[in-house]
C-alpha cells in the first residue's frame, strides 16, 4: 500500500500522555502535523519515580483533550484519518490500557482501522521518520525501562541482540540521584553534578566490560555507588559531584565497549555495508554518553544517528508513524488485541505476514 496516509498516534504507557498526526505520504518520507505530550513529572515527583495508579489516572483525566488538541493543530477530523494506532504495550498496564481502549472506542465509533504498536518499535522505528534512513540499522535503546541492541531488518522483522539482567540504564541514573538526593528525574540531575566532579576519584566497577555479550547489568554499578558514598559519608557538595562524574564515566565505558561490539558484529554480518547505530530512548539526551558514542561510530566507520530528543522520549509521533509503516504493509489489529505489560520485540506476534 504506497499512498497516503494520515494516522493518529496515542501513546500511554508510562508518565507522558501524548497524541500526534504524522502523515506518510507515498514515497515512504513522513511529515509530523501535530505532536501534543504532557508530562506527568511534577505529579511524580515527590515520589522520586512514577506510581503507575497516578500515572494511569492521569491519563483518563487528559487524554481526550489531548487528541483533540493533536486533531485542532492539525487541522484534520477524524473522518480525514487512515488509521488510528495506539500503544498496546509494553509498559505499565493501566495506562496501556487507557490509551488502547479510548483508541478502540475511536476506532468503533469512526470506523476507522485500528493498529496495535509495540513501545518498543515505535522507538527504533522513529529514525525512518526523522532521518530516512534505510534498513538494516542497529538500535541503541536506552530510557527508564529499557537498554538493549536492537537489530532492525524491517517493519517487524527485529533481532534482540543484548538487554539489561537487572536495572535499564535510565532506571540506574533515577536511583543514583535518589541515593544523592539530587531530585527526580535523576538523569538530568546527575549529569548536571557531575560537570564539576572529578571522575577519577572514585574507582567503580563496570559489571560485564570484559565479557563477549552485549548485555548489561547496572545493578552491582548503583550497589558500589552507594558504598562509595556511605565511605565518605557525610557527602560534600564536591564529594556527590566526584561521586556523579565517576559514575557516569563508568556507565560510558560499559556502553561504548557494547556499541564497538555491536558494531563489530553488525560489519560480519552484513559486509559492505555501513553500519548505522541509531540511540534512543530519555538516556540519550545525555551529552556525555552521546560524545563517547560519537567516538566509538567514528572508530568503527559508523553514521551515529540520535533523533530530536522530544521523539527520544515518549510521544505520540512515534506511535503513529509506527502505526503507519505498519498500514502502508496491509497490517490491522481487531478488538480483541489486548494491552500488554511485556511485548518483546523479537515476539513473534510481531511479524508481519505477506
């Protein structure tokens, strides 16, 4: 199906509530019309991470605004639309739930088709909208409750090639800065402290470095921070921003010694053909981590390709273009497709048939 289309995204599955118009027009290029996110950060933020009751009852209230607000910048009615696609996992169930049922309601009163999206797809796929690049690609997928290589052959077609055996790497930076009590999200909190650390003073381990497997574990990274920190104890100023910068150097050295090896291993399989390494996720908004990465793709002759960071993070475009590179292959969901709180990419309901 080479024509065009206009889908509606709605993505729910965490602390954003988002809807979004993207336009797929024949040539296979996308053009985003509209992309409306709201956060849910000061609701959370007490907590010092999100509380999915608060989450999902956050979502109820909202979203029907938001499509509408995604609709009215625009420009466009529902009788103007292709599709309507909506995240059906993975993530925390009752804002997935949410977000699909309002999307089935649309789907039924419009009568227009409705396309399930997996999270994690709309993420790798979302650099095809942004930067039109071509398959295959590897992914670096790295936010707060993701990290793990993803090779992309096509829509659907997907190779996991490592994963994190305890914390996602967005998830490690968030409990970091609540060890420190730097504030939440922590990510940002952390980098912000440790531009004045000195990341050398404190000798922290990188779980897995030396190993031949593209997985992580952060979970013995955070244990020895807080070892660290209960060593100096009571903590300076200076001491978090040392504590900050030691930590975050061990997380680079951990993720440019995979990308080399995921990039080493994608030049064997497919000779010839440059590699591309795509980042996304909250986690790639990080500057050091996006520079050691630089270093690595240029060592390995590889295009780095990280896309703005407001469709790094949850949004609705994703979803929708997702959702239409989905409907430009023939591919529809019924009603009966149910929300998911785990959705592998590599599951092999992911697939689309000929």
């Amino acid at each position: 199906m080479n024509s065009e289309s206009l889908i509606l995204g709605i993505e729910t599955s965490c602390d954003e509530t988002a809807a979004a118009l993207v336009r797929r027009k024949p040539d296979g290029s996308g053009e985003i019309l509209s992309n409306i996110v709201r956060s849910q950060i000061e609701e959370h933020r007490a907590y010092g991470g999100v509380v999915p009751e608060l989450a999902a009852r956050a979502h109820v209230i909202h979203l029907d605004t938001i499509i509408q607000t995604a609709l009215d910048e625009a420009g466009v009615g529902f009788d103007d639309l292709s599709a309507i696609a909506a995240t059906a996992g993975p993530g925390l169930i009752g804002g997935v739930l949410v977000g699909l049922t309002s999307a089935k309601a649309l789907s039924a009163a419009t009568g227009k088709p409705l396309i399930a999206v997996n999270h994690l797809e709309a993420h790798v796929l979302t650099p095809r909208l942004t930067d039109g690049i071509d398959f295959p690609y590897l992914v670096l997928l790295v936010s707060g409750g993701h990290s793990q290589f993803v090779l992309v052959k096509g829509v659907g077609d997907y190779e996991r090639w490592g994963t994190t055996i305890d914390d996602a790497l967005g998830e490690a930076f968030d409990k970091a800065a609540k060890l420190l009590d730097l504030g939440y999200p922590g990510g940002p909190e952390v980098e912000k402290a440790a531009l004045g650390g000195d990341a050398r003073r404190f000798d922290l381990p990188r779980p897995l470095l030396n190993q031949k497997r593209l997985d992580f574990s952060f979970s013995g990274l955070k244990t020895a921070l807080r070892l660290a920190a209960e060593a100096v104890a009571p903590v300076s100023e200076q001491d978090c921003a040392d504590l900050c910068a030691s930590f975050q150097q061990a997380v680079c050295d951990i993720v440019s010694a995979r990308a080399g090896m995921a990039l080493n291993q994608f030049t064997a399989r497919f000779p010839g053909h440059r590699p591309t390494l795509v980042v996304a996720g909250g986690v790639a908004a990080n500057k050091t981590i996006g520079a050691a990465l630089e270093t690595v793709c240029a060592q390995n002759d590889a295009r780095l390709v990280v896309p703005p960071l407001p469709l790094c993070t949850d949004n609705g475009a994703m979803v929708a273009w997702a959702g239409a590179e989905r409907f430009a292959l023939g591919r529809q969901d019924g009603f009966d497709v149910v929300a998911r709180p785990r959705w592998p990419l590599d599951d092999a309901d992911m697939r689309i048939l000929p």
